[in-house]
C-alpha cells in the first residue's frame, strides 16, 4: 500500500490529465477482458479491428487489467508519482511486488 511512510508520497502527484487516462485506460482494459471472457470478443485481433487500432495497443491496454490493487487505488486517491502514466504501467510483470519493484513504489 502507497502509505504516508512512503517516499514516493512526498513527489509531486500525477497531473489530473494523466490520473484520468490512465484510469479510463484501466476500465477499458477490464471491458475488454470481460469481452474476451464472455465471448463477446474471441481474442485481441477482434477488439483491434473493431476499435480500429493496433493489437499492440490492445494488448497494452489490457495489461492494465492486472495491476496491483494497491497500484490502481493510487491514481484514484491522488498518490501516484507525476513520473508514472500509462507508459510505464502497461506490460509489467504479473507479480504485484515485482510490479511494485518495477514501477519505483517500494
């Protein structure tokens, strides 16, 4: 958890246009994954196509999906670095601290 006792609390927080799209960013991932899960998509190429935009981009963006809890609610609460955006959270490691580690968070 981004606590007060962590020394990314004293940076500067993400810029309020960056925190909104990375979060809408964050939601579109998990619709998309409930896509694929339902069977209303069958796998990226069909979200691209009908999105008109890259796999690549698909695929990014649904990396978002599994990020750490604790990594999501930072943007929501106003506690993550100006440094992080959607950059730098897309393809992390599935593992939360490992996410942690990569991301600079502790």
């Amino acid at each position: 958890m981004l606590g007060n006792d962590d020394p990314v609390v004293s940076t500067r927080p993400i810029r309020s246009e960056a925190r909104t799209r990375l979060l809408k960013a964050i939601a579109q991932g998990r619709h998309w994954l409930d896509q694929i899960a339902t069977g209303d998509a069958t796998d990226i190429a069909v979200i691209a196509e009908r999105q008109q935009i890259s796999e690549k981009t698909v695929h990014s963006t649904l990396s978002l999906t599994f990020l750490a809890p604790h990594i999501v609610q930072a943007p929501i609460d106003g506690r993550l670095p100006r440094s992080l955006g959607i950059s730098q959270m897309t393809d992390l490691p599935v593992d939360w601290t490992k996410q942690r580690q990569q991301l600079g968070l502790g």
